[in-house]
C-alpha cells in the first residue's frame, strides 16, 4: 500500500497556521500591557499547540520543533513559572513569523531561511532563566510571501530600510555601551477592556466553505449585471409609461375629432360612413388603452419583484465581498510597536470601529498605504517624550486609528496629538524642492498648504534617514486612494496633532457616478471623489491674476474646463449658467466646467483591457441603460493636470556645465574608495579625504557641493567635522550626510543637531540610496 500524499494537505496547513498565528501575536500583544489576562493566554497556548500538532503530523519537524519549545514557553508562563518580558516577547513574535514563514513555504514548495535552531535554543534559555534575566537576542524570521500576509500579517514592521532596534545582550556578554530602554506601546480597545474587564468570550464560528476568489469575482461581477439590466428594466417601465400617456392622448384627439366631424352638413350616408369609422377608431383606441394599462401594470409588479430579488441578491452577495476593517487593523499594534522602540517614542495606539465594514479589495489594498500613514504619525507627528514634557504633554502621545461607514462610505482615519504640520514650513519645503514657486506658495492658504505633503518627493524631515525624510508615503497613499475611487482629507492644528481621513467607496461590486456631458460626449466622474454639483451663474466668475475662479462654501477655487483637460475640442456656447463638477479636498477644490450635469447613478464599472491599461485619464468605462458606454474619469490626474497647466513651477537655476563637486572623508580606505567609485560613475566630481581634520583642510581651501562624511574617524569625528563646518567655516547651507555603523536614534539625533541633513546606516547602506540622497541634497 503507497504512502499517503500528504501535500494535499499543506494549502490548508497554511491557512490554519495563518490563523493560529494571527491569534498569538494579537494575544501576546495584549498581554504585554494585560499580563494577568490568563484567557488570553489560554488562546494563544492552544492555538500553539494546534500548529504543533499539525506539523507533526505532515512531518514538518522543525516547525514541530518550534512551536513544541514555545508552547512549553507559554506553559511555564501558565503555571506561573515565568514571566513575559518583552525580550522574550520579543522571541515568540519571532518564533510566530518564523512558523508562518515555513507554512507558507511548504504550501507553495518553496524553500525558507529559517534558522529554528537558534529561536528554539534563545526560549530554553529564556525558560531556563525563569524570568529573572534576559533572553539571547535572535534575528527575526524571513518575511513570509505576499500571498500569507493576504490573510495575515504578523509580521508587519517598518520597512527593511528601517534600523534594526536596539536589543539587550545576552548574560554574560559585554554590550559595549548602554541600551536605550525601548519605549512602551499601549493599545486601547473597546472602554471594557480599558477598565480591566476580560473581554467576552468569541462568537461560535458558523459553517464555512472556502471559495476560489475568481469564481466569487466572476459571481460579483453576474450580479453587477444584474443591476444595470435593473436600470434598463425601469427604462423599459418609463418607455411604456409613455405609450400609455400617447394612448391617452389619441383616444382624447379621436373623441375630439368625432365631436367635430358631426357638426359637419353633408350626405346622411357619408356622415354614417364617418360615423361608423371613427367609432371604430375610438373602440379600437379604447381597446389598445386598456391593453397597455393591463400591461404596464403587470410589468410594473414584475419589475417590482425582479427589483427586490436583485437588491436582496446584491446584499447577499456584497456581504461575501465585504469584510471587518479588524484585518486591515491587526498587524498595525505590531508595526506601533516597532517603530515606536525604533524611534524612541511612547506611544498609546486607540482602535476604534474594528467592526466596520469594507470591500475585500480595498482592505487588501490599503495595507501599506495605511503603514505609511502610521510610520509619519509616529515620526513627523508624535514628539519624542522629553519634547512633550517641554510643552506640557504627557510623556505618551496617542495614535488614533479608527473607522466606521456613512451614507455608502468609509471613513478610516489616523489622528495624533503631536506637534502639528506648519503650513509656512511645508509652503518653504515645496519652494527648496521646486514643486512650487515661491509667489505661488504665498497665495497658498494654510488648509490648501497641506496639499502640498500629498506631492511625489515632498518631506519636511530635518534629516533624510533610513526612516524617514526620502519624501515617500503620502503620494503612494493617495494614489492608492483614488485608485479605489476615494479621496483624501487632511487636517492640522499647530501644536495640537494631526488627522488623515481615507474616504473611500464601501463597495468596489457598484459605484455611484455622476453623468456629465463635455462635447457631445457622456463621462462619469465617481461620486465618493466629489465634493458636489454646481451650477454657477456666469457673472459670478472672478478673473484673479488671469485666473478664473468662483466661490464655493466661502471658498475660492479654480475653474476649469473639463475639456481642455481631456484636450477634447469644446462645444460650449456663452451661458448665463454654468455647469461645473467640484473635485479635490476641501482645503483646496477645483472646479471643473462641464456643458451639463446629466444623472448621478449606480453602475457597474468595466475594465478597459490591456490595450488602454497605458493610459491615466480613465480608470474604466461604464455602459448605461441605453447601450451608450461613458468612460469613467480619474480625478486624481485631472488634478495635477489642471495644477500643473494652471501652477508656476519654480523656474531652475541653469545646470552648471561641471558636474557637482563631492567631498568624501572617511578613514576607512576600503570604504572611502567605494564610495569615491560609487559616486564617480554617477558623475560626480569627487575628492577625499582621509579624516575629519583633512576634510577640513580642503574645505577651507576649495569649494565643494556636498560632504559626505564617516562618524567615527581619528583626530575629528564626523560630528565634530559638521559642527565645525556649520560654526568655525560659517557653510550653514552645504548639505552633509553622514555614513556610520551607529544606528541609534540618539546618534541620529546628534548628527541633527551638529547640522547634518541626511543619515545613512552603514548596514542598511545602498548604493541607489546614498545616489538618491544626494540628488535631493542636491536637487539635481
């Protein structure tokens, strides 16, 4: 008898593993803050045990192995043996990633990286110690595939640019300097929770059946027919509404004519002949018209009926499609985490509204945008705790993350009360980058100023670091928004914090459009992206330096013609009344001119193939009750189309005809001539130097563009160099950027405050990210 196939079963072993270590780090997270929570240990203790038992019997030994050493962990944890530090939370987090990695891999025949040995000898020691030292520091697992962490991410950190955080040696091991003490995350749940109470016990799981996602698109997308064969039904209802309206009227215009002809003299057997045909007429009238009454009646009930059983259908089948944000929101407490201890920040995460609803897609979609917004929070919004107690707020600043649904939308929203966005410094950052000149960004109003953080390239950060400062993240989260059919919404207070809305459609099955017509041609514009049809009495528009513009909610914005834009030629005619779409943010709408406002209804949107994917005016087309097919605009491009033929860019200094000249001091030879190749074969003029004090030396005597400069080097260490070149030299404006091996942000901060502009870690070191540093520094 053949041995059993057992990789039939590693599809669901991976799904289950999922699962399972979805639970344990939600669990191990909440006893961290909650570590009497003993349900919560009890969850994660089974849900341990059950990936143990299913490794073992695929034959999985090393996962076996790892999960058997951390549940005996968690045993010893449960009997009240040893006590959860976050050092060693720090390895069952591992340990979880580790685990899921290798259920991913094995499900898709691939091979891991997955040093088992080490996390499994890291926890015996742990469990040897019990409780009263610190656990080895361990590497975390490899990341698992995309596909994993579809259904969960555990693993979610910042990205690997990110500098590791700092971790306690282990016993016996000297360190070589002092450990910063990473900073507390708190995450606040429902009030129940907060008050100490357990949380209730989970609802008892309902009968399931996996679906293929493509036979439920396929679904999805029957039903989406379904709805516009709805519409043509109610066309077909108003169509014989009509006939019954004309019938009306001809069996009216026959009695009339009747009337008419009998006052008429002539032969009795002419006016019988007459008589007896328009008697006909008025019989064969009346006849028709009760007909059609009988008809339109029945089809009107049908309709009806058909009416309900499709919205019952759609409910039914947009529920499959829709699910809780808690799984956009899951690995976000981990991400916290990290980046908070990274960062050295003390952070309360507040989760609210985990129960909303939303598409599959777009809770697929938003997972990194959404890590974006998290990451800025927490480095440009939350202050470090000493710069807090200076303004007098409490060490620990709060992150809100929240969600909930209105009027066919969702709102998922991430607030902090930090230090604020500064309109004048964004307005100065967009000038020093050239995305704005300098008279346009004084016309610019504070609310519109914060636009500006949603453009490609745009930073405020003080230092560009491996963390943050590169001007990468807002632009991708609204690009992702309004790939959904959503927008974004900004707003700031100096001082008091900052919140980013996501306002996106709840369902990607149907949308809501709105109809306009430009040239003779239809276009829908998707409603979630506006902010509201106008209709705009022609004398009101105002010429402002050569600009139309037009109030709107005590607002000016600018009017544009829709047809320009899509270069189309326009048919408009002069109007006392004009038609117009208004797009954007509140804090800076466009107004777009359109020659009417047709229809504001729910369709199904199409792709347009792979022959137009290329384009970027148009997201889709749709086809209306007619059979006429409207393309479905992006507002996302009318609006840097309209900004960028309606803005002034700063006009650019001519390039020199040398090419910019580099400073390199590092005592390293190995390094320094690296980095002199790097920079060379980029096409740069480059000098070094072999210290700091010989790098001061040829400051003092040339002229260089940049300085990129070692930290720890002999005689004169970077920071010294800097400060120097900042006090001693007076160059307050070249850029420096500093290479070393020092990653913690203590080193980061001192290299800020001796006036680098940019921070490299040497074991995150890229030659594309020194380059692309350099030309931010430099601007070109």
């Amino acid at each position: 008898m053949s041995d059993l196939d057992l990789s039939a079963f590693f599809g669901q072993f991976r799904d289950e593993t999922a699962d399972n270590v979805r639970r344990l780090i939600d669990g191990l997270l909440v006893l961290e803050r909650q570590p009497g929570d003993r349900p919560t240990l009890d969850g994660i203790f089974r849900a341990v045990h059950t990936i143990k038992g299913s490794a073992r019997m695929l034959g999985l030994a090393e996962a076996g192995k790892l999960a058997h050493t951390m549940e005996s962990v968690l045993g010893e944890m449960r009997a009240g043996q040893l006590s959860l530090t976050r050092e060693l939370n720090d390895l069952l987090l591992a340990g979880g990633d580790m685990l899921l990695a290798m259920a991913t891999a094995v499900a898709s025949g691939t091979k891991v990286d997955a040093d088992v040995d080490r996390i499994v000898a890291a926890l015996e020691a742990a469990s040897a110690m019990s409780g009263h030292g610190a656990p080895a520091p361990v590497a975390p697992a490899p990341p698992p595939p995309a596909s994993a962490r579809a259904d969960v991410s555990p693993a979610i950190r910042p990205p690997s640019s990110s500098p590791p955080a700092s971790t306690p040696s282990a016993p016996g091991v000297s360190s070589g300097g002092s450990t910063p003490k990473p900073a507390p995350v708190a995450v606040a749940r429902p009030e129940a929770q907060r008050a100490g109470v357990p949380p209730s016990p989970p609802p008892v799981s309902r009968p399931t059946v996996r679906v293929r996602v493509d036979r439920l698109d396929r679904l999805l997308n029957t039903t989406g027919e379904l709805v516009v064969s709805r519409q043509i039904d109610r066309e077909h209802q108003s169509a014989l509404d009509e006939l019954v309206r004309l019938a009306i009227r001809q069996r009216r215009l026959l009695l009339a004519l009747t009337s008419e002809v009998r006052l008429l003299d002539g032969q009795s057997s002419v006016r019988q002949t007459v008589d007896a045909l328009l008697n006909q007429l008025l019989n064969g009238s009346e006849r028709v018209e009760q007909r059609l009454r009988t008809v339109n009646e029945e089809w009107a009930a049908h309709t009806a009926r058909v009416a309900t059983l499709v919205d019952d259908l759609e409910a039914e089948v947009m529920a499959t499609r829709l699910q809780p944000i808690a799984g956009l929101f899951a690995p976000i407490p981990r991400a916290v985490r990290e980046l908070a201890r990274a960062l050295g920040r003390e952070v309360e995460l507040v989760i609210e509204g985990e129960a909303t609803e939303a598409d599959r897609k777009i809770i697929e979609s938003l997972g990194e945008a959404l890590l974006h917004m998290v990451r800025n929070a927490i480095d440009h919004g939350l202050e470090p705790p000493e710069e807090r107690l200076k303004v007098g707020k409490p060490a620990q600043g709060t992150l809100r993350l929240s969600a909930h649904a209105h009027s066919g939308q969702v709102y998922i929203t991430v607030a902090d009360d930090g230090r604020g966005m500064d309109s004048a410094a964004i307005r100065a950052s967009a000038v020093r980058k050239g995305m704005i000149s300098a008279e346009d960004a004084a016309l610019l109003g504070d609310e519109e100023a914060l636009e500006l953080i949603f453009q490609p390239g745009f930073s405020t950060s003080t230092m560009i670091t491996d963390i943050s400062g590169r001007g990468v993240g807002l632009d991708v989260v609204r690009s992702v928004v309004t790939e959904l059919g959503g927008r974004v919404e900004i707003s700031s207070e100096l001082g008091k914090g900052t919140a980013i809305s996501l306002v996106l459609p709840l369902t990607l099955l149907t949308a809501r459009v709105i109809i306009v017509g430009v040239a003779g041609q239809m276009y829908a514009i998707p409603s979630s992206a506006c902010l509201g049809g106008l209709r705009i009495p022609a004398s009101s528009v105002a010429t402002v330096e050569g600009r139309p513009m037009v109030e709107v909610q005590d607002r000016t914005a600018p009017l544009v013609s829709l047809a320009d834009l899509l270069r189309i030629p326009s048919r408009q005619q002069e109007r006392s009344l004009l038609h117009a779409v208004l797009i954007g943010s509140h804090g800076r709408p466009l107004a777009l001119l359109v020659d009417d406002l047709l229809d504001e209804r729910e369709v199904v949107i199409k792709s347009l193939g792979p022959l137009l994917a290329g384009q970027r005016f148009c997201n889709g087309a749709i086809i209306l009750g007619d059979g006429r097919v409207a393309l479905l605009l992006n507002t996302a491009t009318l609006l840097d189309q309209a900004r960028e033929s309606r803005s002034r860019l700063a006009s650019r200094a001519e390039q020199p005809l040398r090419p910019p000249r580099l400073l390199v001091a590092e005592d390293s030879f190995m390094t320094r001539e690296l980095i002199r190749s790097i920079l060379q074969s980029a096409g740069y003029e480059v000098e070094t130097a072999v210290d700091g004090l010989a790098a001061l030396d040829k400051l003092r005597a040339g002229t260089y563009d940049l300085l990129v400069s070692d930290v720890e080097m002999p005689h004169l260490t970077g920071y010294e160099l800097t400060s120097r070149v900042r006090e001693e030299l007076g160059f307050r404006d070249l850029p420096v950027i500093l290479i070393t091996s020092l990653s913690r942000e203590e080193d980061r901060r001192r290299g800020l405050l001796a006036g680098a502009q940019a921070y490299i870690v040497k074991s995150q070191f890229d030659q594309s990210n020194l380059l692309e540093t350099i030309r931010q520094l430099l601007g070109r």
